[in-house]
C-alpha cells in the first residue's frame, strides 16, 4: 500500500515501534523513529511511496531516536542508527527528519556498490537522461527542482546510480533538498508544490524538502539511457551558455563526484568509461532560470529529431 492510505495516527504509531519498511527507489528502508517530526515529514513527503508494516527483507535498517542521558532533557538532539551503528554525532533534534535524509544519502554511498554512485542531480525527457555533477553552490538541486516542475522526470537529486550489469541509470526518486535563496525561487515556480517546513540553523543553512512528484514515484522502475552529463555552475549575471566538452575532460570531472569509483577498483573505471563514452558532455552557465529551463528543453527537442 501507499504511505497516504495509512491513516497517519496509525502510521505514526507502527513507524514508533517496530518501525515500518518504505520501498525507495531500488531499495527498501526499514525506517523506525519516535520523533513526531520524522513521523510528518515521511507522511507528506513520501505519501507517494510504497510502505509495509512487515516483511522479509530490508537493504538498510535506520533509526532516528532520541540520545540516551541526561543531555536529551535540556538539549534535544537526535541521533541516527544503521543497523546497530551510529555513524554521527547527535544533532539538534529540530533536524531529525533531514538526518534521516542525510542518514540514507550516507547508507547507499557506502554500501550500494552493485551501481557506480556519482553525486549529481538525475532527470529524463524522451527517454533519455541528463546527469548533474554536484559541485557546492552551482545551483544543481535548484536547477534539478526546476526541471522536475517543467516537465522532466526526476530520477534523483542526489545520485546517479549507473548500474554495473545493465548499464543503465537507476531511478531513487526523493523529496528533492533546497537551501536558503532557493526554497522561495522554487516555491514560486509552480502553485501547488509541496513542501516541508523550513528547517534553519543546519550545517547547509536553511533547509526544505520539495515532494516529487507521484508520476515520478511511480516510475520508479523505469531506467533511463545516460545521454548528457552537464557540469552546472549558476553565476549571477553570467549568460545562458552549453559548451561542449571533452570526454577525457568529463571522465575526470565526474569521477571527483564519484562516491566508490576507488572501492569499485577496476570495475569503476570501465563503469565510468562506459557511462562518458553514452554521453555528450557540456559545461552550462546561466543566471535566469527561465533561460535554463529552455535551453534543456531545447536539447531533448533536438535529441528526438536526430
């Protein structure tokens, strides 16, 4: 069943006991947490997604709970757990949904090795996908969120998983991560969207999660062809411009963003030659997000003709 046919007291009270298992993407998630804002930010931002009180298996077993000791009666904090292992040190306890978040982010880079991992941004039109490395402060996750609102599938905001075996691009659609200027530019781009509440003070500054959209959910077992990667970098005033790149260029760019090319050994490097080799590669800077919107709509329109 879906997260939104479960009447939320009763989803509140399984995911605070034994825990409930969410089917992400690829992956199912046995996600337990006492915290009531862990409890609403799951039920409206993963509304769309499969979940089971029971089952059999489970890729990753998280928690987010409350710190044991005397800390936890006059500083909140809470703390994440994979599967018996605390990774992090406890945060304040306002955080506690976006440290499930991270927490997963963190379970899948480190173990998810059946995929090479590039940190980037993932959409599809007709198709065929475009891959955003992730480099701080180039506007992908903004740049991601637009596109998603425009017409582009979203396959992920933080991951593509280039699998190993098939040679395609697995989709883990997620509630898509906005910081600080960019909640509001998003929020005004179309009526209707759905966010989480505005969570200040983290380590990325002010954080909001835009729910994907279900069409997306739901095509989560469809992969995509890898055709573009595309390097973004947002600088204010700078015009909209595509320019090409070299593959030996993009196999080094994207393997900085790569979370295991190293552990994958032999296997990363043919995997990331495989990937370059699918792909044109581009270096794209823009100001105007309308001017973005259009000049990637206008290499998907190209694509279909050729």
């Amino acid at each position: 069943m879906k997260v939104k046919e479960i009447e939320y007291s009763l989803f509140k009270q399984c995911l605070g006991a034994e825990g409930l298992f969410l089917h992400i993407g690829p992956f199912i998630v046995k996600l337990q947490s006492s915290f009531t804002l862990v409890a609403e930010n799951v039920y409206l931002l993963y509304a769309d997604f499969t979940v089971e009180v029971k089952a059999d298996f489970a890729d990753f077993h998280v928690s987010v709970q409350t710190p044991k000791g005397v800390r936890r009666w006059f500083r909140p904090q809470c703390l994440f757990n994979f599967d018996g292992f605390k990774p992090f040190k406890p945060l304040p306890a306002n955080h506690a949904f976006v440290f499930f978040e991270w927490g997963l982010n963190w379970c899948i880079a480190q173990y998810a090795h059946q995929y090479l991992i590039v940190h980037s941004a993932v959409l599809e039109k007709n198709g065929k996908a475009v891959i955003l490395p992730g480099v701080p402060g180039a506007g992908k996750s903004t740049l991601c969120a637009a596109l998603s609102l425009n017409g582009w599938r979203l396959l992920s905001d933080e991951f593509a998983l280039f699998s190993l075996s098939e040679k395609h691009l697995t989709p883990i659609p997620r509630p898509v991560s906005l910081k600080n200027e960019s909640v509001d530019i998003i929020q005004q781009l179309k009526e209707g969207t759905i966010f989480g509440p505005l969570i200040e003070n983290t380590h990325k500054g002010s954080i909001a999660l835009m729910k994907p959209i279900s069409d997306y959910v739901e095509a989560s077992s469809q992969t995509a062809k890898p055709t573009w990667v595309i390097f973004p970098q947002f600088k204010a005033g700078a015009t909209t411009e595509l320019t090409p790149v070299m593959k030996g260029e993009g196999f080094m760019q994207v393997k900085k963003n790569c979370f295991n090319y190293d552990v994958l050994g032999h296997r990363g490097f043919e995997a990331l030659g495989q990937l370059i080799e699918k792909c044109d590669c581009f270096d794209f800077s823009y100001s105007h997000l309308d001017e973005a919107l259009n000049t990637f709509d206008k290499l998907a329109s190209m694509s279909v003709k050729s």
